[in-house]
C-alpha cells in the first residue's frame, strides 16, 4: 500500500487532509491538442501509438509497416496506414504571483497570498495523483526558481514546503515574466497563473503573448473583498503596495458602485482573454474557502473535472 | 426646576466632558486614514471632495450637533429633572449618641430611650422626600444607613440601637456628617444631634460645631460613683499576696460615702469605706492574700443608701493567674555546698537528694512534676531524665562529649549572646580543674578557656546544661557570677516561674501606656483575644516613650514586655468627663413641622425619548442608517412592483 500524504502530515498552515481527501477524485482538465509523451488521461488529435482508432491514410515510405493495414490492401491492392489517437502526458506548470500586492486586503480572513498558496497546493495535488508533472512557478517582477514534482501523490510534501517558504515581495512585471517563461519552457502545456493580476502596467497583452506561444492558459484572479469593493469611506491617503506611490483622495458611496464596476470590467477583460484563447478563466474571492472555489467555479470552469 | 440626581455642576462637568469626548471622536472618524492597496488604477475622486475640502475639520456638523444634542438629552434625563412643585430635598445626618453614658438611668428613664424617642420625632418632622443618614457615634462614628428617604428603614435602625462601652467622640462624628453632606450633590440639610453630648473636657472646650447643626440634647444629671482605676501586682516579698491600688471617682453633685469591697467567690478579701468628692477621685491600697488562680470581683457599692445611674461601672472582673511553682531535684553527696543556690528563690521548691536514691522509672517519666533536675557529679543509670537537667562536672558516659580535663583553666570569655551568660562577667577567673567539652551541632557554648568551652547548653529534645566544673569550689565560691549563673539557668530553664504580672482594669477605646526608660520597644506585643496581635503605636516624647492601643470592644489585652506581662481587663466603661455646653447660637429641640411636599412633573422619561429620537435621526440621516433606508426603500418598491396594482379608474 503506498504511502498516503495525509499519513506523512504535510504542512498544515497550507492544507489539510480531509481537503486532500477531497481533491483524490479530480483530475486536471485542458482544452487544447498537445503533443506529449504516451501516458495522459486527455485525448489529443495528434496520432501516436495509442489504442483508440483514430483515422487511415496513405503510406508513405518511412511509415512502419506494422501499422500498415493488410486487410484493406488484399482486397483493394493500396498500402493505408492505421492511425490512433493519442493521451499524452503533458507539463502542467503553476504560475503564483508573490508580489507585495498579494499581501494587501487580508484584513478579514486569509491573505490573497496565503490563499494562492492554499490553492496551488491543491491543484499540486490533483495534478499529483493523476502521475502528472507539476512545474512550480513563483514570480514578481521575474519569474523564480521553479520546483518540478511528480510521481504521485507522495512528493506533495515537496510542494507544500516550497509553497510555505515563498514571501511576498517585489513588483509585479508580466511581460519580463511571459518573455522568461517562454524561453526557459519551450514545450507547451497547461499552465495556471494564480494571481490578482492588479499591477499598474495592463497584463492582457504578455497573457495574450503566452497563449499565442501554444500554451492553454487558465488564468485564476484572487482578490479580497476590500481590493473589489473597499468598505471605506471619507479622506483616505492610498499607497499602492508594490510602487508605494501615494495618492490622496475621498472616497465615498457615489464612487465605490463605479470603483466596482471598473474592478468587474478589469476581470472581464482577463476573462475574454483566457476564452478567446482556448484557455479558461476563474474569479475568487478570498472570502470563498479554497475547497468551495475548487468544487464550485473552478470545477464548473472545467479547469478540473 | 430642580434635579434629582445630579447637582448643576455635576451636570455641567459631565456634559463637557461627554461633549468634549464626542468631538474628538468625532474629528477622529473624519481624520484622514491611510490605507495600503494592491492597485490605484481604479480609484477615482469622489465627486463630493470640493464639499469635503471646504468643511475639513468638521465635514459633516448637522449630524454632530445630532449627537451632541441627543447625548445632552440623555444625560438631562440621568440627572431626574423635575418642573414645578416646591419638591428640593436636603440631606440631613442624624447622630445618635450611642456611648457608654447612654446606657445611664434617670427618673425618665434609660437616656438611649429618651435619645431615640427624640431622634424618631425629629424624623418625623422632616418631609418625607428628604434623605436621612444614620450615624450612630462612641468612640468611633459608623454610618447605620445611607441617605436614604424611606423614613422607616432609618427610625428602624434607630430603635435598634444599643449603648456601647465607648465614650462619646463628637468632633468626629461631626467631622464625618459635614464630609457626608458634602459627598452629595444634593442640597446639604441639617446635621442633628441626640444625645447627652458626655465628652472629655478638653473636646469640650474645643468642639466647634457645623452652623447646620441641631442639637437634641437629652438631660442627665444622674448621680455616679464608680471605678476609675484598678490596679493589682503580686507581691515581691510573699507570691501568694496582691497589692491592688484602687481609685474611685464621683461624676455626680455632691459627695458619696462608698464602700470598696474586693471579692473572690464567697470571700471578702478586703474592704474599705472611702469619700469622694463630687467630680473628684478618691484612691485606696489593699493588701490581701489568695495563693490559686481565681476571678477577683471589686465592687463599690453605695455607703448612704442613694442611687447610682449608672451601675455599669461599680463592678469589676479581674482573672488573676496561678504563680507556677517550679520543683527542682538535686542529687548530690554534698547538698550543703549547693543548697544556698538552689533553695534561695521562694517560687522554687528544692529537694536534696543523695545519689543513690536516684529512680530511673520515676525521673524517665515525662509526666513527672519535677520540672528541672541536677546531677552533681553523678552519671545516673539510663535512661537519662526526660525532664530538663542540670549537669555539673559530669563524668563521662553523660550526653556531653569530654574533651579533656584542663588544670588551672583560666575563664576567658562569656559568651555574651548567649541568655545563660547574661549580665556575666568575671576578671582574672582561674578553676583549679575544668572539663572542656566537644561541641554538637545542637550545643551552644555559654564560657569558654582558651582550650574549649566549659559550660555549654543544649535545647533539644529538652534543655541541657552542663558545667565543667564545681560552682561550690574554692575559685567559684565567693564570685558573684555564680549564682547569677545558676539563676539565669533557672530562668532559661522555666521561664514561667519568673513572669511576673501586672494587673489593670481599663476603659473600653483607646488606652496609652507610659513605658518604662530603657524599654526593648522591638520585643514589645499586645495581644488580645485568643492571642491575636492588636496593632500599637509608641509614642516618643522628651518625658519618655507612651505606648498607644485601641480596644473597641470589652476583653482582655496582654502587653508583653519579655517576663513582664501586664494584663488589661478592657471592662469598664469609658464616660465623658462633662457633659458639653452647646453655644447659644445652636439650633436646639425639634424643627417646626415641614410643609406636604407636591413633587412636580418628572421630565426624565420625556427626555429620555427625546434623546433616542435624536440618536435614531442621526444614525438614519447620517450613519450607516443611510444605506439601509436607501435599500429597505429599494425593497419597498421591489415589492410595490410585484404587487398587481388596479388602476382607481
């Protein structure tokens, strides 16, 4: 019997076992045909030596003959060959944002940077028990160093520690990010950015530029109540977390309906994105416990099934 | 219009305040508050800030005028406001004088009793609204009631009022119903006194009473003769005779003829018929025998058949101890030499005997009368004596360890810490043969050669004291630390024997002790009841220490001064010397009836409505209220619209 995670008590402050319970039965979802070594659990239209009859075609020389088929040769005297479709196992990589504006708004319940954390570890997790390979991603203004893990649902301890030693810090910097993550992975795959995605600079554009590099992109917003709708009212001094600019300004009731609906249009842009792109796109509040965000929209998104 | 509760500067302190606090509060919701975001990219101005910039300090001042207002309302409402009427009540303190002399007779009766019945008439002459306090005043003045306008509970604790043994302290009690009065907010009303006012003299002249005082006096020109002072200490000669000094006084008009009798059960120890003098003392000594323990009984009684008012002090109780006797066994071959040392203090009962007739069985026994045994020269058979021993020149086999035998021992030191070597001291001192003793941890050396200790005692498990050599012999025989030596091992060994007891019948309160010169005031304890530890004072003065103590209820104080023990018999009652002569200017007898009160309209309950109106006003126009009538609205008209409306035409 192998050796369950729950029995080797991974870190707590992150994620429990009645959660890992849970997540046993999900499986990591993409949309896309990726080419990948034999051993996933997705259907691919790129042909391979799978057991699925796929499709014939003419032979060509170079083809292996023993995937040529000879009953239809004896009777129509044409060499075709047999093609199946292919599961291929494919990278998952999660990208978490560890900038200092994911330590703002955690006044009421957890941290958006400690609930990304929560939440990678599950999908960490759910990418471990289907044997899939996860690739870590923490990044700011850069992207850092990456933890890969993989062979099963053990090494989630690994992840769980790498998790619990990130700090917020930094800047975000999306395009610098995009531009590193696409040359150090030139291999294409699934790759989730967990972020608030609130930095001054517009963050369409590099997550436009990451699809058009072939990866499936599933791009999940976190925020805090009071980063959506701020609960304050009457002179207020704001410092933006990560350039530390200061503005002063009231704020009252006239204006916190447009600052939402502003805030609304912000997350519908990153949605179109994500869905013009054949990716995916989940908005959570950090209000939500994890394990109802990953049953209930992400579940629904089809990130997860 | 008048308040209830609160007096109209109270009122105004506190309204300050509370205005003060909401300001601030106020000034510190709207201060500018710093806040760290994630973005700034989707603030925007609120279109309000032209508004806001105009009014910074006070941004919103209808609303905190509201609260201002409604708080004022409020506490308009706490303070019980009340309109019309002639309702203003006072608060009056009423002082019952509860002292030793009110428990005196007089053709009227007990003076208490008049007291009472003069203290419920003034309560009844009070209007009925008006706050009475309490005070019942001896020696100490204690509040019975609050100020309280329920007239029955207050003449209630009037009734139940007892003569204490105290004397009256009226400057006090006074002090105290001024300090009372001036606590209230209320209007202060009069201070009333009924009593027999019997203080000291010097109270007397100096008593300066409030100008809103009224005095109820009650009359009492009783005759009394009693017990001033009692004092009795065993004789110095004879321990089973009593000297007692004895002073009677007359509180009354004329002079008394009295008989003193002093009394142990049915016996009559002693009696003598003296005359006092009106407001004088007369005094007498006695001399009288009784060898046990015993309650003595000193009386006075009247000599011409007239009546005493007050018979609480003709009669004193005095619990005189039993002289221990201490029984010392000496067995020595030569009880000649020793007798002269052993035989010379009369509470001691010596036997001499030979050493052969030493028991074992009768010596081991713990039980035994014998108090102090002394072996001369002898190692009796064991078991040892359980008793305390005096061992001289033991031979060895004795619990004392023998070092050596020294000749010709010169005695260097005594060892002056030590309570066997006190007020020992010898020059040139050279025993013709001395033992040197080993010392045990348990030991403590008392004289010492220059080769060890020669004379060491032990306390444990009894006392032991063991002498290297003979007190009788020819270097010790004429010093005069010789039989200061075997006295001060006596002492050590039973010190009961030495106490000594001074006996004093005493006035209940306080009691001042003039000390001794040369007095340890470090070892001084009084002690009362039970042995508790009462608290003292000393007192330092150019004519010497005084020793002050406090004694509020009858009992018995020890004042133990190391074996002297002088025992009070805290019973007699203290009386004021004099009865006071209030100054003309006071209000005397009972006020005139008050007029029926009518209590006006009481606004409390309107105000009180007013303010929570106005806290509402404010929450809903101003606070979060805002938004839950704009969506209570919303939802209003939701519902409005579901509902399938006909047209009226």
């Amino acid at each position: 019997m192998p050796d369950r995670p729950d029995r080797a008590r991974p870190e707590k402050a992150i994620i429990d076992n009645a959660l890992l319970e849970r997540l046993e039965r999900l499986a990591i979802h993409w949309q896309k045909s990726l080419p990948g070594l034999v051993g996933g659990h997705n259907a691919s239209r790129f042909t391979g030596s799978g057991q699925e009859f796929l499709d014939h075609r003419q032979f060509h020389h170079g083809d292996d003959v023993r995937d040529v088929n000879w009953r239809a040769y004896l009777r129509l005297e044409k060499l075709f060959m047999k093609m199946f479709q292919l599961e291929p196992r494919i990278p998952v990589r999660i990208m978490i944002d560890t900038s200092k504006s994911m330590m703002t708004g955690g006044e009421k319940g957890p941290s958006k940077f400690d609930y990304a954390r929560k939440l990678a570890a599950s999908l960490c997790y759910v990418g471990l028990v289907r044997l899939e390979s996860i690739c870590l991603n923490p990044f700011s203004a850069t992207l850092g160093d990456p933890l890969v893990v993989s062979g099963g649902r053990n090494r989630i301890q690994s992840a769980v520690r790498f998790l619990t030693s990130l700090t917020a810090s930094g800047s975000t910097d999306f395009l610098s990010v995009v531009r590193q993550f696409v040359s150090r992975y030139p291999q294409r795959g699934v790759t989730f950015v967990i972020s608030d995605f609130l930095d001054d600079a517009d963050c369409e554009k590099p997550l436009q530029y990451l699809a058009d590099f072939g990866h499936e992109i599933i791009l999940i917003q976190v925020w805090s109540d009071s980063d959506r709708e701020p609960p304050w009212d009457g002179e207020l001094e704001l410092e933006d977390a990560e350039t530390g600019r200061v503005v002063q300004l009231p704020f009252g009731e006239d204006v916190r309906g447009s600052y939402t609906a502003a805030f609304d249009q912000y997350s519908a842009k990153l949605r179109t994105v994500a869905l013009r792109n054949g990716g995916r796109y989940v908005g959570l509040s950090t209000s939500v416990a994890v394990e109802d965000a990953i049953f209930g929209p992400l579940l629904r998104s089809g990130a997860v099934q | 219009m008048n308040f209830l509760n609160l007096g109209l500067g109270e009122f105004l302190a506190m309204a300050g305040v509370i205005s003060a606090g909401l300001v601030a509060l106020y000034l510190f919701d709207r201060t500018r508050r710093r806040r760290v975001v994630a973005t700034l990219r989707f603030w925007t101005p609120s279109e309000t800030s032209s508004q806001w910039k105009r009014s910074r300090k006070v941004q919103q001042p209808w609303s905190l005028l509201l609260q201002i207002v409604s708080m004022l309302l409020l506490l308009l409402a706490i303070a019980g406001p009340r309109f019309g009427g002639n309702f203003s009540p006072r608060n009056h303190v009423l002082i019952l004088d509860t002292s030793a002399w009110m428990g005196a007779r007089t053709r009227q009766g007990i003076l208490l009793d008049q007291a009472k019945s003069a203290a419920l008439s003034y309560l009844d002459r009070l209007p009925s609204s008006d706050p009475v306090m309490l005070v019942r005043a001896d020696a100490l003045t204690t509040p019975i009631t609050a100020f309280e306008p329920r007239h029955q509970i207050v003449a209630e604790a009037i009734r139940q009022s007892h003569a204490s043994a105290s004397a009256l302290n009226l400057q006090q009690a006074l002090d105290f119903a001024s300090h009372a009065q001036h606590l209230q907010s209320s209007r202060a009303g009069e201070i009333a006194f009924a009593g027999a006012a019997r203080i000291s003299k010097d109270e007397a002249e100096s008593l300066a009473p409030p100008t809103n005082f009224r005095l109820l006096q009650i009359a009492a020109n009783g005759e009394n003769v009693g017990w001033k002072k009692l004092g009795l200490r065993r004789s110095i000669t004879a321990p089973d005779t009593w000297e007692a000094f004895a002073a009677i006084k007359n509180d009354g008009s004329r002079p008394r003829d009295v008989s003193v009798e002093l009394i142990s059960g049915k016996t009559t120890l002693a009696t003598k018929t003296l005359t006092v003098a009106p407001g004088a003392d007369s005094s007498a000594t006695f001399m009288f025998k009784l060898p046990a323990a015993g309650l003595l009984q000193a009386r006075v009684r009247s000599a011409d058949n007239r009546e005493d008012a007050f018979p609480q002090d003709d009669r004193v109780a005095l619990d005189l101890p039993a002289q221990t006797t201490a029984h010392v066994i000496v067995y020595s071959n030569d009880p000649e030499s020793l007798r002269p040392l052993f035989a010379g203090h009369p509470q001691f009962e010596t036997s001499f005997r030979p050493t052969a007739s030493y028991d074992p069985a009768a010596q081991a026994d713990p039980a035994a009368q014998t108090s102090i045994v002394v072996l001369d020269r002898f190692i009796p058979s064991k078991p040892f004596p359980q008793q305390n021993v005096l061992w001289i020149d033991p031979p060895p086999g004795s619990p004392f360890a023998i070092h050596s035998t020294q000749a010709n021992a010169k005695l260097d030191r005594w060892h002056a810490d030590s309570p066997l070597a006190a007020g020992l001291n010898t020059k040139d001192l050279q025993l013709a043969s001395a033992k040197v003793f080993e010392l045990t941890k348990d030991d403590q050396a008392v004289a010492e050669t220059s080769s060890g200790p020669i004379v060491i005692a032990r306390a444990a498990p009894t006392k032991m004291v063991a002498l290297g050599f003979q007190p009788t012999g020819a270097s010790m025989k004429y010093q005069l630390a010789t039989p200061l030596l075997i006295a001060n091992i006596l002492r050590w060994m039973a010190p009961d024997t030495f106490r000594t007891w001074d006996m004093q019948a005493a006035t209940v309160g306080a009691i001042s002790v003039p000390l001794a010169k040369g007095t340890d005031t470090a070892k001084l304890r009084v002690t009362g009841d039970r042995n508790r530890a009462l608290p003292f004072t000393i007192q330092n003065s150019a004519e010497g220490d005084t020793l002050h103590f406090f004694a509020g209820a009858p009992g018995t104080v020890h004042l133990l001064d190391g074996d002297r023990d002088t025992i009070y018999s805290v019973t007699l009652p203290d009386i004021g010397e004099a009865a006071w002569k209030a100054p003309a200017t006071v209000a005397r007898g009972l006020p005139r009836l008050s007029a029926p009160i009518t209590s006006g309209t009481n606004l409390w309950p309107w105000l009180a409505v007013l303010g929570g109106l106005g806290l509402l006003l404010e929450w809903i126009l101003f606070g979060r209220g805002t938004q839950i009538s704009a969506a209570s609205l919303t939802t209003a008209a939701r519902w409005a619209d579901k509902i399938p409306w006909r047209k009226a035409s």
